[in-house]
C-alpha cells in the first residue's frame, strides 16, 4: 500500500463578497464564523465565483497562486502531505478523473477526487472513494477554511477556498492519492500549487476563449501550464497544433510527455455484446502492462482516449506501487460511473441529462445517443451560458434534436435568454422551437410530446442538468408512500 506522509496542523476564519463582483478589497473586520451548513453555502456564494462572472480578467493579478499558497500556509500546507494526480483539458476531466479513482480504489487505495462542476451540492466536489463529503464535515471543515483566509488574504475566491479545502481533507483523511481536476485553464489555476505524482490532459478544444484565449495554441499553453519538470505528464491524441504546444512546452522544462497513440500504442474500436450492447474497446500497450480489447466503461467513442489515457496514467505508477495490478484496474473500470454525463435520471419517459457545455461535449454527446440509446424521435431542452460559442452549439444540436425546447438555469446569472436562443436558432436553421421559462416548465412540455420510445435529452449547462436532477428528486419524492 502506498505509504502517506505525517499530517500538519489547520488553521481556520473568513468574509465573504457579493460573487458578481470582480476581486477587490475586503473590509478588514473579522466576521462571524459560519455554523451551519446553509449558512457557509451562502458564504461561497458571496465570494467572487469566476464561474458565474460575465467577465472575467485572466491575468496573474486577478488569478494568484500566492494567494492560493498564503491561504495553504495558514493550513499547514495540506498539499505537502498528500499524493496527487494533476487533470487539465477541454472536456473529459470528469470521466478520466473517475476511471483513475476507481482503478486505484479497485487496487486497494484510499482515493481522494476533487471535482468541478457540481450538480446539485457543493459537497459532491470533495469525495473519498466516490463518496461525497457529508455536510456536517464539509461546515466543520470551511469554517477552518475561511478562519485560515481571513488571516491570509481576505480576497481568497470561491475556487481557492473549495480548493483549499479538499487538500486540507484530503491530508486530514490521510487519502493514498488524491485526483485533483483543474477548474479552469491550467497554469493559474488555483489547482497548480500541488507537486503531482503525474499529470494528464484530455482533450483541448476551443473553449473560454474569452478568458483563455482565440486561438486553439493559446488554449493549448494554458492547459499546459500543469507540467512539471521531470514529472510525467499524458496526454489523449489531440489536433497537431495542440501536440507542438504541448511537446514545445515539455521539452522547454524537461517534463516527460506521452501522447495516446504517438508514444504509447493505442487502438479502439466499436463492439457488441448481450451484457453491454453497443460499447467501445480499447487496446493499450505500456512498459509495465498489455491490454487488450478492454471494455470502456462510459457511452461514447470519445472515451476510448479519455480510457487510455487514464489507464497509462496507473499503469506508471506501477513502476512504484506494488499494490497496482491488472486485476484492480479491470474491476476499477468496469464499477466506474459518472453523474452528469449521459446519466439516466428518469425511466417513463426517458430522461437522460448531460452536462454538454460547449461545441465539441455537444456533438459527442449527440453522437454517442445515437450509437447507445435506441429512441424513436429526441426532444431536446436547450440552455447554455452567453459566453459559449452558441451558434456552432445551436448547429451541432440540430443534429439530433427533432424538437428543441430553450430555457435557462435559474441559478446562473451567466444563462443565456432562451427566447434570444430562440431567435438565433430560427435565424440558423430556418424554424422556431418552443421556449419555457425553467426546466419544470421545458420537461411538463417535453413530457407532453413523447410518446414510449421517445427520449428527452437535457443538455447544454451542468447547472441545467443539476436544476433537472433537483427537480426530479422531488418530484419522485412526492411520489414515494408516507409510512
């Protein structure tokens, strides 16, 4: 079993700032400790939160690891106590996260998995062999969290004190490894103060280009800025301009860099049998291990890359961990699952939710419905953020939506006004859709036009799918008999 280092004291106290503002000076007055778990919710959500901001300034002033390293400081720099594996890319953070978590777990260790989105809850961010932090702990564990800001930096973000806060779990728990996913970018994100064991990138596409830059190249060097000198680093097979970026980047630190398909031999292809239907194998050869036409674990051709690369990834740390085996890896694929990603949340009718936020996640996600759910006819609800590319989005959800429903997620201020998506689409594809004004109003729509072997797709935000989820949950709620 891989061994864990001696863990170091926390210190904990903070404030809070209306989220929709840019970072700027805090009030000097210590304030009152959150106590419960609503209350330091509401706390987050006072703190600047770049993932609800219109605009956002992407520069070292706005983004500052010294401000994330202060804040660890105050805690005892947790990060030094804990084994990482660093995520970064476009899409497919989520599901390479998971298949790494899950083979570790199914060789033995205890797996910390730092995510982003969330759903329905912030708790489901921080999670110990995919089980969420309960929310008795996750108080416990901010109020320590925002103690340590106010004393550190008082302008500590949303981001940086969740961050924060897994590392120092992670260190308390005294996790074996710990898989931290990149909420945005890579080289300032608020995730690159760790040291990791190795690092992964998925797949890089156009994506925040308001924040991250125009080109693909300079997406690409953002992403990058997880390498580490002399660590590992693989990456799934990406476009040749991403690949020079990426091996420019590597060679100018000296970090290792292993490209799916280039360095490490790799092949997939599409299968059918009685137990999985319609699924993808993959075929990986290492230093240290073969597999042969492996099952993947989650819907869509686009996870074939995400597998191997997630494989390659435990696959080195065989060179050290004794505890890896190819026995584990297998179990640990097989039992993986994500929520939020093709997941189906209602029978009759079929709900499937998927947190397709951008040109590329959509597409997949269209054509892995059709290589994996057999439907009649699709109603598709609609609602994405005024940052995205909406009109290459509006094009590649035409491709299997036979009826579109636009809405907006109410909790996110950056939601896009259907009716404008209305528009737009009319203006693209020459014909109106239907318009709700939230996701009760979109499914009561959807509802009424699909017959049995119809399917309804929610997709285009994760905060749409979570609003779905929460929506369903309590109407299934209403449905269960009172004892």
């Amino acid at each position: 079993m891989a061994t864990t280092r001696k863990k170091k004291s926390s210190g904990g106290a903070g404030t809070s700032k209306p989220g929709k503002k840019a970072p700027g000076k805090r009030s000097s007055k210590t304030t009152v400790l959150p106590r419960t778990y609503s209350t330091v919710v509401r706390h987050l959500l006072d703190r600047t939160n770049y993932e609800r901001l219109r605009v956002v300034k992407y520069d070292e002033k706005t983004f500052k690891l010294d401000r994330m390293r202060k804040l660890l400081k105050k805690l005892g720099n947790p990060q030094d106590d804990i084994r990482c594996i660093h995520i970064a890319g476009t899409v497919g953070k989520g599901s390479t996260c998971s298949m790494i978590s899950n083979m570790l777990q199914h060789c033995g260790y205890t797996v910390g998995a730092f995510t982003s989105p969330h759903l329905i809850e912030v708790t489901e961010r921080i999670a110990i062999n995919n089980e969420q932090i309960a929310q008795a702990a996750f108080t416990s564990l901010m109020r320590e969290v925002i103690q340590a800001a106010d004393q550190a930096d008082r302008n500590a973000t949303y981001f940086e004190l969740l961050t924060a806060a897994a590392l120092k779990h992670f260190a308390d728990q005294a996790v074996d490894m710990a898989v931290m996913e990149v909420g945005l970018g890579g080289r300032l994100d608020s995730t690159n103060v760790i040291t990791p064991e190795l690092s992964v990138i998925t797949k890089i596409d156009l994506d925040h280009m308001h924040i991250l830059g125009s080109t693909i190249e300079s997406i690409a060097a953002e992403k990058a800025g997880i390498m580490k000198p002399g660590i590992s680093c693989y990456s799934v097979p990406q476009t040749p301009e991403v690949t020079t970026v990426l091996r420019e980047h590597a060679e100018s630190i000296d970090c290792p860099l292993h490209v799916i398909g280039e360095d490490i031999e790799f092949s997939s292809r599409v299968g059918m049998s009685d137990d999985l239907g319609a699924h993808t194998r993959v075929c990986v050869i290492s230093e240290t291990s073969q597999f042969m036409h492996l099952p993947v674990p989650l819907p869509g051709e686009h996870q074939a890359a995400n597998c191997a690369a997630a494989i390659s990834a435990v696959t080195h740390l065989k060179k050290t961990e004794s505890d890896i085996d190819d026995g584990g890896i297998y179990r640990g694929l097989a039992a993986t699952t994500i929520p939020g990603r093709m997941e189906l949340v209602w029978k009759q009718p079929r709900i499937i939710v998927d947190g397709a936020h951008n040109p590329i996640s959509l597409t997949t996600l269209m054509r892995s419905i059709g290589s994996h759910t057999p439907y009649d006819s699709m109603v598709c609800i609609f609602g994405c953020c005024e940052d995205k590319d909406v009109s290459t989005m509006l094009d590649n959800l035409a491709i299997g939506g036979d009826k579109i429903i636009f809405t907006a997620a109410k909790g996110q201020p950056r939601a896009m006004d259907p009716n404008d998506l209305n528009r737009a689409f009319m203006e693209q594809r020459g014909k109106s859709c239907q318009v709700a004004s939230g996701i009760e109003e979109a499914l009561e729509i959807a509802a009424r036009a699909v017959s049995r072997d119809d399917l309804i797709c929610v997709t285009g935000s994760f905060y749409l799918a979570g609003e779905t989820k929460a929506h369903l949950a309590r109407l299934e709620a209403k449905r269960q008999p009172v004892n």
